[in-house]
C-alpha cells in the first residue's frame, strides 16, 4: 500500500495562518503525517487499512472522517445512502469540489465504509488550536496554527514604535495600503466579489457590513458572524469603506462573504474548511455565481503532489483545484515558521494558488528609510516569513492596522495579514480585466509588482519575490 502524506503546519501567535484544517494524511517519503485511510480500488482490496503516526495523536479527531467518494459512483453516492446503511454522523456533506462527506463513525461502522466499492478513500480529520506561546521557527513543526503572529522576533536596540499612520479626512490610511499605493488608484474593486475563509466577519462593523453579501458558517453555531476578530481583520485590509472613519481597505467597494471555518477559539477543522471551500465553489461563475476571489489566511505542514491532490489523495488540494476550475482565484498565506514554503499547504498548492509572503514596512513608503517596526529593518523581509519557489509575491505584513470585531481597529503581524493586500489588488484587477483566469490574475499580479531592488531589499538572500503595487493595475 503507498501512503501519501499531508498535515498543516503550526505558527505560533493570536491566529493568523490559521491551521483551521489540521490535515489528514499519509506520507511515503515523511514519518510525520497524520491520519488516513486509504482507499482501496474496490470492496475485496484488502489494503483498505488505518494508517497512523502516533506523533500527531493529541491533533486528531476521534472517530471524524472525510470521505471522498468516487466520481463514477453515481447517484447511489449520497451522504444519506451511508447513514442509513452504515450509522454515520454527518457533519458535513460536499457536492461541489467532490461528492463526499464528513462523518462521525463507530470502529465497526468506519470498516464498511472503507469496503464500500463507492468509496475512493477516507482520511481521518484533524483539529487545530490557536497557540499562545511564540516558538522559533522549525521544518519539523507537526502542530498546525495560524498567522497573525510571528513565530520568531529578532532582538532590536530601538524601542521605537511604528510612527502613527497618515491620515485621510477623518479616517486612518494604514501604512500597509499606503506602502502598495492602494489609495491613489481610482478603482475601488467595486462589485468584486470575495470569499474570506477564517473566523468569519464582524457584520456589524461600521468599516465592514456595507460591503457584506453574505457567508457560511461551516464551524460551531449557527451565524458567521465573527467570534474571534481575525476573519474581521483580514477582511478590512481588503475591503474597509472609504467612509470618513476608521480604516480604509485597498479595494473599499468589493463585496465580502464570511465563510466561518473557524470557532470562536480559533479552532478548526479539515472538514470545516472544505465545507467552506464548496460553498464558495456552489457560488463560484461556473455555478452562475459571483464569487471571484478567495483570501485564504491559514495552513499547516504538508506538500503538494503538483496535480491536485489526485496522485496523493489530498481531499484539501483536490477541493482547491476544483473551485479554482470553477473561476475561484485563491490567494493564500506563505506561513510564519521562517521555512521553506513548499513544506506547508495550502501555500504549496503551485498549480492552483497565489502563495503571499510578508514585508516589513514602517512608514507606508518605498525606499526603506523608515524607522525600524516591531524589530524589523523598513522595507525587509522578517524573518518569521516562509519563503521558496512556490511564494509569488509579497505584501505589508508587519504591524498591519485593520478592523477588528467589536468595531474598532486593531494592528497585528503575520503572512495573514499581508495575504489580504494582495487579495484586495487582485479585486481591482479583476474590475478592470472581468473574467481572468487564476493565471492571469497571477501573472499580471507579479509583472506589475514592485521588483526586488527598486523599494526593498532582501539582506536574507532567501526573498526573490516583488512586492504587490495597486497603483499600477
């Protein structure tokens, strides 16, 4: 039997790559993976077995599984067939990216299920936890968690805090908007609409509940309104109201939709997120919907295959590949462990995502002669941010000021923060370029970026990629 491996990587800090889903999978070439099942080709394969690495034991779900049934099983492939003939529990069902399901089952219950010739595989589900210490950055990490904090901070013999945002009318410009010339562009992104996939959105915020179509709330209770503030924050860096108050977002007139994945504890779940990821895909263009563009702000340890999950049975990639077929551009976080990105997903994903490192920046201007924020030199790249061949461009992403729940602002740091820059500079593209595919979008992102050298540096020799410029879609 070949086992395929994948789990989400842990940061450290308030919640930013939020490793909502805490993978599920079996590796060949890395003993560190997670639970999973693989499937067999039919019910007499008797490799249909439990595969467990006892390393990542206190991450999973007992007795969760997501189950992906085969493309060819036909109608007779419903959640509700399984239920009545093998006593699961569904929490989730999929119909969009793949049929399947996530269900809660017996021991007895779960050995059907694998001897089902409907069946292509089962992987157990994982669970994530926000994290409130701040460890160093590691390639060994098996604990996924989120981005809105470095892993690592470098030592600073300036006390000197970021200088006070500029201001526009009576609202805030932060420095983040202000650094990728957001505010000189007279497109708003209007119409655009975006999918933030994290802990939901405050719908009451003054910054924010204008600009909100609607959402989904695939975690805990019943609204996906936000519990926790870090879906808000993502989602005012992309689309705060240019209203007098406040802050401001790079694209201020798109629409959001708060897909919930994650509790108010920050916690998540593999399940969880795909149930997001399918919601998005039933309201994706080719479904005769309007959502464009997704802002993916979490992930944990794995790597990508490079074709979709098909060749090692991740549900994860596969769900992203399929929406991005069905019009969705996902633009994700690089991860806040200071490794090599290709060790983390869904920043690996190569083939279906915008992969978003972080920049440091202090005064909302080019040129790194600003002062030094939260320790790291203007215009560098600190070095909790992941870096490597598959991250595609960067974005402002230290001491970011945003919306928060509750209504106010707040400033955090992490490759999620810098994610929704660049997400909301992929709205004013689209508004202008209607209809371009996740390749163009990407390509025209990074051919009209702020090349290396030209307004930053990279002293680490480790950051390549441009930084995000609005001014110039």
């Amino acid at each position: 039997m070949h086992k395929h491996k994948i789990k989400l990587y842990s940061v450290s800090g308030i919640f930013a790559l939020f490793g909502g889903l805490s993978g599920a999978y079996y590796g060949d070439d890395l003993g560190r993976g997670l639970y999973a099942m693989l499937g067999a080709e039919n019910s007499q394969n008797s490799d249909m077995s439990v595969v467990s690495q006892a390393a990542s034991e206190k991450d999973r779900v007992p007795g969760q599984y997501i189950v992906v049934f085969k493309d060819d099983a036909g109608q007779n492939a419903s959640a509700q067939s399984f239920v009545e003939s093998y006593s699961v529990e569904t929490t989730h069902t999929y119909s969009k990216v793949f049929k399947g399901m996530a269900a809660r089952m017996s021991t007895a219950s779960l050995a059907k299920v694998l001897s089902d010739p409907r069946v292509a595989y089962v992987v157990e589900d994982r669970i994530v936890k926000m994290s409130s210490t701040t460890k160093k950055p590691s390639t060994t990490k098996s604990t996924p968690t989120l981005i809105s904090k470095p892993t690592a901070t470098p030592k600073s013999t300036s006390s000197t805090a970021r200088p006070a945002p500029q201001a526009k009318n009576k609202q805030t410009l932060p420095t983040g908007i202000d650094r990728i010339n957001a505010e000189k562009k007279i497109n708003t992104g209007a119409d655009i609409n975006v999918a933030v996939v994290d802990t939901g959105i405050d719908l009451n915020h003054p910054d924010l509940k204008a600009n909100i179509a609607g959402g989904k709330n695939c975690s805990t209770g019943t609204t996906y309104n936000d519990g926790h503030g870090h879906g808000t924050h993502v989602a005012g860096t992309i689309a705060a109201l240019d209203n007098l108050s406040g802050v401001v977002g790079v694209a201020p007139n798109a629409k959001l939709w708060a897909v919930r994945v994650l509790d108010n504890n920050g916690s998540g779940t593999w399940s969880s997120v795909i149930c997001g990821i399918d919601f998005i895909t039933s309201n994706a263009p080719a479904n005769g919907g309007k959502i464009t563009l997704a802002n993916m702000s979490l992930g944990g340890s794995g790597t990508s295959d490079n074709n979709c999950g098909n060749t090692n049975n991740d549900p994860f990639h596969k769900a992203i590949c399929r929406s991005r077929d069905a019009g969705v551009t996902y633009i994700v976080a690089a991860g806040n462990s200071g490794t090599d990105a290709s060790l983390s997903v869904p920043a690996s994903y190569d083939d279906a995502v915008i992969t978003v490192s972080a920049l440091a920046d202090s005064d909302g201007k080019a040129g790194g002669t600003g002062k030094e924020v939260s320790g790291y030199k203007d215009d560098t790249f600190p070095i909790f941010s992941n870096f490597g061949k598959v991250v595609d461009i960067a974005a402002p992403g230290v001491n970011i000021l945003s919306t928060t729940k509750g209504g106010g602002t707040k400033s955090l740091t992490g490759t999620s923060m810098a994610t929704p820059h660049v997400t909301g500079a992929a709205a004013l593209y689209l508004k202008t370029n209607p209809g371009s595919s996740w390749t163009q979008i990407k390509d025209a992102l990074i051919s009209l970026a702020e090349k290396l050298g030209a307004g930053h540096t990279d002293p680490s020799g480790k950051h390549p990629e441009p930084v995000v410029r609005a001014d110039t879609l």
